[in-house]
C-alpha cells in the first residue's frame, strides 16, 4: 500500500491499532487489525485470481476437446458451446409457447427465463469464443456489439405483449441467427445492422459492481469486527464468507453465467 493509502487508513483507525495496521496478522485481537488483515487477503487472492484468468483465459478455452478427456476441460468446452445450447433452449421454447393453449402464459415465462439466460451469454460472448485476446483492440467494439444485440432481443421480447405470434417467429429467427454466427466466430455480427439500428444498447455497470462489491465486502467486515458478533475463533472463516457474499451479490450476472454453465452440462433448469 502507498503512502497515501498507509495516511488514509491511519487518520481513521484507533491509536491502538495504527502500528500493526500494513501486519497480517490473523491471531491479533484487535478487531480493525482482523479485519483489514481479511480484505487485504481477499483482495490479494481476488486480483491473482482475476490476474491468472486474463492472462490464460483464451488458452484454456482453446483446449482440443479430442487429445483432452478430463472433467475440467469438457468444462471449458461447454462453456465455450453454451450460447448456443442456450438458444436452443429458447427456440423449442417458442415452439412451445406458439402451440397455444391453457399453458401458453406458463411458456412465455419460460421463454422470457431462456431469453435472460441467453442475453448473459451475448454480453460474454467475446470472452467464452477464446477468439480475442485480452488487451486486444477488438474488445471494445465487440462488447459494444454484445450490447446492441441484448437489447434487440429485449426488444424482440416486448413484442410479446402485442403481437405474440409474429414475435415469437422473430425470436426465433433472431436466435438462430446468434447461434450460427457466434460457430462461425462472427462476434461482430450476431445480428444483421438493420436489425439494430432503432435499439439503444444496454449499459455497462461493470465499475459500479466493482465498487459494490468494495463497499458491502469492507462495510460488513469491518461491521463485524466493531461489534464483536463474531466469535473470535470463526472469525477466520466467517469475514471471507461475508467476502465472497459481497462479490455474489454485486456481481449477480457474471455469477449466474457460471450456473447457466453447469445447467447446460447437467441439463438441469
């Protein structure tokens, strides 16, 4: 931590705590000491983490599905290949809701389900391909793509209440189109540009998760540590799960495309 940093911690930490404040030190019984001992730990691993996977993101994802069998890499394919199991979801569920019926606005809830979980999975499509490197360029015009193409299919979906037929048939049309060319690595063309033209993009909220994150994450640690709630001898396990719950709840989309991973692998909901 800077000097800066090293200032701004001690102008607000007790007197008793200010030598030790930089100390990892998770036996002391002061509970600022514990509890930034914590956040430091849990930011240290978070950005090795975030580190690790941006480095050799691509590489794990271009794994050769015939010379590997093992669990972890039939992992990775899936999640390369899981936009477009996904859109399949959400094609047989427009069938499913065109066949009308006492259970038609059943199916339309499901298919607006399918439609979230295939709209997750246009906004990473750049990422789960392993066609971009990290730092290229290219990313930046294609997560604005992404974008576009979300909010085309929120809008294909709005249809829904107006003119069902025709928009299910628009629906999925527009997924098949997504499918095939997400195969073909044509990120940057998901959709054709007539179809985006009238569509405002959905918004980036990437930094304000950060900071959320941040905020609950030292907010509920540091909340603990002063009103001792926390035995001491769990506090070891209980501040990074506050940690991690922080990171879940700010990061609510990114964690759900993890599930939507593993939901297309176990063919589960």
């Amino acid at each position: 931590m800077g000097t800066i940093g090293h200032w701004w911690f001690q102008s607000w930490l007790p007197e008793e705590s200010k030598d030790s404040v930089l100390s990892f030190d998770l036996t002391s019984s002061n509970p600022w000491q514990q509890a930034l001992t914590i956040l430091q730990l849990a930011v240290a691993v978070g950005m090795v983490i975030a580190l690790v996977l941006d480095t050799f993101g691509e590489d794990l994802f271009s794994i050769n599905p015939r010379r590997t069998t093992t669990r972890v890499a039939r992992l990775f394919i899936a999640r390369r290949y899981a936009l477009v199991a996904q859109c399949a979801e959400a094609i047989h569920a427009c069938a499913q809701a065109r066949r009308g019926g006492e259970q038609k606005p059943a199916q339309l809830k499901e298919l607006a389900k399918r439609l979230k979980t295939v709209r997750r999975g246009v906004l990473d499509a750049h990422h789960s391909r392993g066609t971009v490197a990290r730092w290229s360029h290219r990313r930046k015009p294609l997560k604005l793509h992404e974008r576009h193409v979300s909010a085309a299919l929120v809008a294909l979906e709005s249809k829904l209440d107006h003119a069902p037929g025709e928009a299910l048939r628009d629906i999925a049309e527009a997924l098949l189109t997504i499918s095939d060319r997400y195969c073909e690595t044509r990120l940057g063309e998901l959709l054709d540009e007539e179809q985006l033209n009238d569509v405002t993009p959905t918004r980036n909220w990437d930094v304000l998760r950060y900071l959320t994150a941040f905020v609950l994450g030292a907010g509920g640690v540091t909340g603990l540590a002063l009103t001792g709630t926390v035995p001491e001898s769990a506090e070891p396990f209980v501040y990074p799960i506050v940690l991690m719950t922080a990171f879940l709840i700010a990061f609510g989309r990114d964690i759900r495309r993890a599930f939507d991973v593993f939901s297309v692998i176990t063919g589960g909901p």
